[in-house]
C-alpha cells in the first residue's frame, strides 16, 4: 500500500510536535510558562505572513468559516499554554507529552457526533487502549 499525501503530512506532524515537546520543556526549564508562551506565539506571525506570500488564500470566506478557524487556533493556543504549564510544573516531557498526545481520542468521539464519521471496530479498540498506552508510557 502506497501511502497518499495526507499520510505524510501526518508523518512531518509527529515529528514536528514531538520536538515540540522537548523545546517547550527545554524553554520552560529556564523561564515562565508566559514568556515561553509568549516566544510561541511570535512565531506564529511570521509563519502567517510566508505562508500568506507563498500560498495565497482566498479571503472570501464567510464570516463562521472564518470564526471556526479563529476558534480553532484559539483551542490550539490555549492547549499550548496548558502544556507550557504543565512542563513548568514540574512535568517531565517524558510524562507530559504522552499524556497530552491523547487529544485525538476527543477528535475522533467530535468526529463521529459532529461529523457523522464512521468507527469502524478496530478504531474503537485504538480509542480503548490509547489511554492505557498514555498511562502506561507515563507511569513511572
């Protein structure tokens, strides 16, 4: 089976996040969960403007499309900020990071009643034992 393009963009996701992890607990071992928030945040703005120049978007988008993208990146900022804390209370990355991977558990349950996507048993089984994986991967 040759993997499409979205599988590899998924890939790319994982490592990225999972360096994430590492430069957030890195960064919160030295400064406070809102400068490290802060840092991550900035990045963001001229991310935004290289992609705006490399990969012009159509702004004539309706005003809720529009809010649901808001709404999402708002979500993301907050986990990001709740993950900083975490590290900066003393969480180890080790730790932290499994446990917060679980988030498309909640993604995969908003898909099923808000989208109508389908679960087939086997991903019922992943959603089953992706927590005692989390556990498991956390516990000291």
């Amino acid at each position: 089976m040759i993997a499409t393009g979205w599988f590899w963009f998924s890939i790319v996701t994982l490592v990225f996040f999972g360096i994430t992890g590492v430069t957030q607990k890195l960064s919160t071992n030295h400064v406070s969960t809102q400068l490290s928030f802060l840092g991550f945040a900035a990045a963001f703005v001229p991310l935004a403007v290289m992609t705006m120049i490399l990969f012009p978007v159509d702004l004539g988008v309706s005003a809720g499309v529009f809010l649901l993208g808001a709404v999402g990146g708002s979500l993301n900022s907050l986990g990001a900020l709740a993950s900083f804390s975490a590290f900066e209370a003393g969480g180890k990355a080790s730790v932290v990071m499994p446990i917060i991977s679980l988030y498309p558990l909640v993604t995969v349950l908003g898909a099923r009643l808000f989208l109508g996507e389908q679960i087939s048993p086997a991903h019922w089984a992943g959603i089953l034992l992706a927590p005692v994986a989390g556990w498991l991967l956390s516990s000291e």
